[in-house]
C-alpha cells in the first residue's frame, strides 16, 4: 500500500511510464521528467530513499577524542555523530527533547563535558542519557531516563561514520561489502590518509535537483564534449564504467602525463577511480599526489543540492595544480550542465530519453546512469 501521506492523487504520479524504464539499458528510456519536478515525488524520496539508506557523516579523523562530534541534514533531519566516553560511537536525532531546540550547531566540534541545549538548558550524556533539566523536581513523576536522546543507526564503513535512520536496515558491511573490498585495494593508502582541506571540502551549491548531480556524476557520456580538459587527462577508449548491486565504479588507469588539465608526475599515482555509493555518496581519486575525496550529494530542496566532501591525503600537502583544475574548471563545468538540465526538465517539450547505452558497457554509455534510475524505481514504486 501507499503510505497514507501520499494519497491517490500522488499515486497517479508513480503510474506506467509512456516510454519503459527496463532491465536492459540498450532498450530503456530515463525517468520521466515529474520525477525531477515533482514536489509530492520529492517528498515521497525523503521517506522512501533518504530515511531509509545509509547516509556519509564524516572520515573517522573527525572523530578522534571524547566529545569529537559531526552533525548532518539528510533533508528535514538533523543528526550529529559522537564519540562518547566509552570510546564507541553513536549517532542521535539532533533535537532536545524538551521543547525541539537543535541541539549542536552544523559541522564539527568537540563538547568537552555534556550537551546542553541552547534554549532550557537540558542537558546529555554523550551516550545520550538525559544528565539534568533545570526544575524538574517540581514536576510530578518525572523521569530522566524517559527523555534520552533518539538514537539512529551507525556505521563505520571504509573508514567513515555512516547513520541510517532506519533501524531495520540492512547494514552497510552486507550490502556493500564488496565496495570496501574495491576501494581498498585500489586506494592502498586509505589507512594514511589526514583531511587537508582541498579541492570539494565545504560545500558546492547547484541549482539542481539531487537526481540531476547524481545522473551527471555516474556518467561519462558527455565528458568528451563537455569535458575537454578531463578527456585529455584520461583516455576515454580505456575508460571503464562498471555496476554492481547499490554501487557503480568509473575506473580509468590510462593516462596521460602530458594534457591540458593539469601537470602529472610520472612517479605519483598515475590511476582515476570513482565510486557512488547508492543513494549519493561518493569517493573520488584523480590521478596525482594520493588523495582521496569523499564526499555526499545532498538535496536541499525540490531543484537544490549541495555537493559536500573533504578530500584526505597522505602528504598532508594539497596539490595545488590538480586542486585548481577541479574547482575553477571541472566543477563549474558540471555546475553549469546540471542547472540546465534542471530547467530543460520543465519543458513540456521534453519527458523521457533513450538511455545510450552499448553492450560492450564502455565508460562513455550510460548504463550506469540506467542503473541508478532502475534504483530509483525500484525504491520508488516500492508497495505501491
């Protein structure tokens, strides 16, 4: 059945396509262009997608001593990871339970002793037990043990804190085992790394929905065109774009030394791998000094996302060169790509596309971009 928020004017929206989203991606044809535009779809993502994945909070390095905290919004929740006293962490809904007052401010610190609330002033545990509320002992029957902080699911997987506010969820470890396995043995140095502040640390804002970033990111159909320089870089005829169960992987381990991106030294790490994590997590190494990026494609509304990610090296030292192509070229290439797209999805001369997409499934088609819309779909129409 449908959840009863949605209603049957909703459901009409998740109806048969005109054109068929199917298991092969030669034959298929995209999403519709309401699942782009629709408010109600969006809304039904949050509870269907977003509240029921495992969401990226932080590398581990955010999280070295007692107190250290991390705080993220997956749409309209709040959740902060900590590192209690006990030294295991926990992730809790950021709210007090008092009155709703968010409880720490975005980003990342340390408490050094408990978290109080801005407003009243309650106060918690770092494990999330209620420590104190201001006359409380006037109220009759009250129990501290009754307002403790909700706790949400956590995960450390390849290094990061990873929440899922789904208690019944599937965890991380099982369902994308063979991801951490990947990624391992293609970034050797994961162990090493230290976050250093380059290139994607903070936040990109696109004016775009987060299905758009996501459809340009697992692709590289257009890179020939639209990315020249990154063309140059890699070479496309070896480029490798694989699927597996909720993650795909872009892999490129020809390149070259001489391009117009930037300047490579041939005894660095000379391999390009980039992995999504479904729904929008992503872990990106360009070829160069050994760094990694991690980083999360969060909706902020119907038509916004924010591009959020830290990048870690082993060096300590940002690569200024390859540092400056992507944030002053390739980024604002896409930037630019995807609010088009967003815009060109309102046109009533447009509805669905054919998926280009080859048998040979060569990192230039877009089967990797069908198998994040079969994802969709599948999370979508579910019970419906």
């Amino acid at each position: 059945m449908l959840d009863e928020n949605i209603g049957r004017d909703e459901s009409l929206l998740l109806q048969p396509f005109q054109k068929p989203l199917t298991a092969n991606a030669e034959e298929s044809f995209t999403l519709p262009s309401k699942f782009y535009t629709s408010p109600k779809i969006y809304e039904l993502e949050k509870e269907r997608i977003f509240y029921k994945t495992w969401q990226w909070v932080g590398h581990l390095s955010s999280f070295k001593r007692t107190g250290d905290y991390a705080t993220v919004r997956i749409c309209d929740q709040n959740v902060f990871v900590i590192r209690g006293r006990d030294g295991k962490l926990r992730g809790f809904y950021n709210v007090c339970q008092h009155r709703a007052h968010e409880l720490l401010p975005d980003g990342t610190g340390n408490i050094s002793s408990v978290i109080v609330c801005p407003y009243h002033a309650w106060s918690f545990e770092t494990d999330g037990r209620l420590r104190g509320a201001p006359r409380s002992s006037g109220r009759v029957g009250f129990r501290k043990d009754d307002y403790s902080l909700r706790e949400v699911r956590t995960e450390v997987f390849l290094d990061c804190a990873f929440v899922n506010l789904d208690p019944e969820a599937e965890s991380l470890s099982t369902c994308a085992g063979d991801l951490e396995d990947d990624v391992r043995k293609r970034v050797p140095f994961l162990e090493n790394v230290a976050p250093t502040g380059a290139y994607g640390d903070g936040q990109i804002k696109i004016n775009a929905g987060w299905k758009v970033v996501v459809d340009n990111y697992v692709e590289c159909y257009h890179c020939d065109h639209a990315h020249p320089a990154f063309a140059d870089i890699m070479c496309m005829d070896s480029y490798r774009h694989d699927t597996f169960g909720l993650w795909a992987r872009q892999l490129c381990e020809d390149i070259r030394l001489e391009n117009s991106a930037y300047a490579l030294d041939p005894g660095k790490h000379c391999v390009s791998s980039f992995w999504f994590l479904w729904p929008n997590t992503t872990f990106n190494v360009l070829p160069g000094p050994e760094e990694i990026n991690i980083s999360s494609i969060r909706p902020t509304g119907l038509d916004t996302t924010s591009f959020e990610g830290v990048s870690f090296t082993v060096s300590g030292e940002i690569d200024r060169a390859r540092t400056d192509y992507v944030s002053n070229v390739l980024v604002p290439e896409d930037v630019r790509l995807c609010e088009s797209v967003q815009k060109g999805l309102k046109s009533k001369g447009y509805d669905q596309g054919p998926v280009m997409a080859e048998p040979q499934r060569t990192g230039r088609g877009e089967h990797a971009l069908h198998h994040f819309h079969r994802l969709v779909q599948g999370a979508l129409l579910e019970d419906a």
